[in-house]
C-alpha cells in the first residue's frame, strides 16, 4: 500500500514538473539601459531561454522612454525563443501619441533594430526608429509572426536606412503598423530608392503573408516590394494606406517614382504592365491589376459609382471571383496612383469584369476631379500592384 503511495506521489510530482517546463512567464522591462538586469536585452535573453510562451511588459515609469542598443536586439532560433511576446501597447504615450517605448539605433552603428528568428512571436506598442539597416527583419523561420494590431498595440517603423520591414518569413500578420510616418502624420521615411530599400519588402521565401490596414508613407522609395526574382505568392495587401512614397534617395538622385505597390526588380521597375496572364514563376502569380472605364460621383456626392476589368482586356475568364479595393488615389508622375485612402471591395464575375456603387458620404472633400486606383486579389490571396489613375467624373 505504501508503495502505491508513494508511486502515485512520484507521478504527480512529474507531471507538474513537465507541465511548469512549458509554463507561460512573464518578464518585466524596469530600466532604459543596453543591457543588464532588468534591461529589454535581459528580457529578450530570459525568454530565449525558458520554454512556453513568454511574455515582455514594461514598467509604466518607462512611458515615453528610449532604449538605445550598442548591437542589435534579437528573439533568438532558439526553439525555447519561440512565442515571445512583446508587449509595450498598455504603456502608449497618450501625450505624444507615439509608443511608449522607443527602440532608438543612434548608438548601433551599423546594425539592425529587431532581428526575429523564431515563429510564434508577437510584437505590439513599439517604436523602432533611426537604425543604418533596417527597423525589424522577421528573418526565415520566424513564421506565424503578429506585428501589429488595432488601437495602441501599432509599431512605428521610421527612420531607418534599409527598409522599415523586411520580411523573409511566411504566414505573418502585419497589421495597423506606421511605416515612415508617425501616428500624427510626421515624416520619418525609411530607405534609400537607389538601393531598392523603403517600407516593406517581401523577400524570397516570403509567401501565404497578410499585410493590413498599415499607412506606408513618405519612405525613400517604394511602400512594399517584391526582391529580386521571388516568385512567392499568397501575399495578401489589403486595405492599407499609401501616400508620398518618394522619388528621390535623401541625396535626391534617384530617377524613378517610389510606387505604393511594386513587384519588380531589386531597386524597383516601376509600373509592372499587364499581361492577362498569371504566372507562377512571377511573385503573387503575377498578378494583374484592375483597369477602370468608369468612376462616375453622383450629383449629392454621396455615391461613386466604377466600372472596369482585371487584366488586359474585359472577358479574362483567368481573373474571375478576384477581389478588387478601390481606393482614393495620392497620384505620382507614373500615372499609377498610390492607394491613400481605401473606399471599398468589389468582386469580378466569372469573365473577370465588375461593377459597383460605393456610398463615400463619409468622406470629406471627395469631388469630381479627384482621382481613384485599385489593386485585385485572387482566390489565393496574391495581390497586385496599383492600377492606373483614372478621374472622377460628374455622374447622375
């Protein structure tokens, strides 16, 4: 009998010493410094070191505070770093309206901000700004990654001299971040268009990925691209915002546009024409962009109706059932508007053609003259760039 006793004991004992392997902690950021007990580096390197999900707050006393590393911040490849969060959106500075933490490489040299390595993490209420490469890279493997989210759980990507976001990984969700741009409008752009750097880049290995409802404005160059020769595809940009994505590096040399949306080459091609074809060597399939016959604004101003077609001419069967947002353009030079401000989804028939009317009673200064661009999705997800502009014209 005592020998059953003590078994079941000793069973009990094990379990809730595999199951406290697994346990969720949390760690709390008390100071601003490089590192050190209670530094964001202390933090990052608990977490990579302990299984289960993780989680890193900061002490309310840090809001409005700058952390300025001498080497770039990392969640590790370790399989421990996985489920990292960190979590800085309960302590939002209200008073500037800006993360309550910034993450500053002024003291980094050459470096990256945020480097992540591992799946399963999330990233809420910070701001990475001022770093000579990019401001974070969810390198391959750091797949399933949130970034971003509603209200104050936004990061601000700004300054920084590669791209805001480069991202390597798979199956992210990149949502409500600030990209160049402070929540109150700032400039604070990233990149360099003689180098193909700007917002957001997709590189090779980057597929099945949701990028949604973040402002991508005023970086030196592009607002997403694709690099080089990646034919990943699955890239859903959705209801974003893009305006004065530049044209000139910050030494104002650059020869090109920086379009909102581009699959091109490494620096950026510009303008990707249609072809009425999807291709599977190309990244998104390359997929075409819709073109718009019609935008006509009612005679109250409360109802735009647009006609059009996906791809090269109307009765592409190839872009049936694809999902087409309509957007109020920030025009450039190139014709082929950047997407500011998002107004609705449209659906192509099954000859790939469609058609709609959009209350835009809600947006103010909205008129005739005004002009309007779009993107199409197909059932996979894969996203296009931007159409050409056509202008709003006086309907019934």
């Amino acid at each position: 009998m005592k020998r059953k006793i003590k078994l079941s004991l000793f069973v009990v004992i094990l379990v809730m010493g595999i199951a406290n392997l697994g346990q969720a902690n949390t760690y709390t950021v008390t100071n601003l410094n490089n590192s050190g007990n209670g530094s964001l580096r202390w933090a990052l390197d608990q977490a990579g070191s302990h299984s289960g999900s993780d989680t890193i707050k900061f002490n309310p006393a840090l809001t409005g505070g700058t952390i300025c590393p001498t080497s770039e911040l990392q969640i590790t490849s370790s399989s421990k770093a996985e489920e990292t969060i960190i979590d800085a959106s309960d302590i939002w500075n209200e008073a500037t309206n800006m993360p309550g933490i910034t993450i500053d490489g002024n003291c980094c040299g050459s470096c990256e901000g945020l480097n992540i390595r591992s799946k399963n993490c999330e990233i809420y209420g910070i701001a990475i700004m001022n770093f000579e490469d990019d401001c974070i890279q969810p390198q391959s493997g750091a797949d399933y990654l949130i970034l971003g989210g509603p209200g104050h759980k936004a990061n601000v990507f700004g300054g920084c001299g590669g791209e805001g976001i480069e991202l390597q990984a798979n199956d992210c969700h990149i949502y409500g971040n600030y990209v160049g741009v402070t929540p109150n409008g700032a400039d604070i752009g990233n990149g360099d268009c003689s180098k193909g750097l700007g917002g957001l880049v997709f590189c090779s290995g980057a597929s099945d990925n949701v990028i949604e409802k973040n402002i991508f404005a005023h970086n030196w160059g592009f607002g997403t691209k694709c690099w080089s020769a990646n034919n990943d595809d699955g890239n859903l940009i959705t209801q974003n915002s893009f305006y004065q994505n530049k044209d000139a590096d910050r030494n104002g040399s650059c020869s090109h546009w920086g379009l909102g949306i581009d699959h091109g080459a490494s620096n950026g091609d510009g303008p990707t024409l249609n072809d009425g074809q999807k291709k599977s060597n190309e990244f998104n399939d390359g997929m075409d962009y819709p073109t718009f016959t019609t935008a006509e604004l009612s005679a109250d101003g409360n109802t735009l109706y647009v006609k059009g077609f996906v791809g090269t001419l109307p009765g592409q069967t190839v872009f049936a059932n694809s999902r087409v947002e309509v957007f109020i353009a920030d025009p450039d030079p190139t014709g082929f508007g950047e997407g500011k401000t998002y107004l609705a989804t449209l659906t192509t028939g099954s000859t790939g053609n469609f058609e709609g009317t959009i209350n835009v009673s809600a947006i103010g200064g909205f008129a005739v003259g005004d002009y309007i661009t779009g993107t199409a999705t197909d059932p996979n997800n894969s996203t296009s760039e931007f159409s050409p502009l056509l202008a709003v014209i006086p309907g019934c």
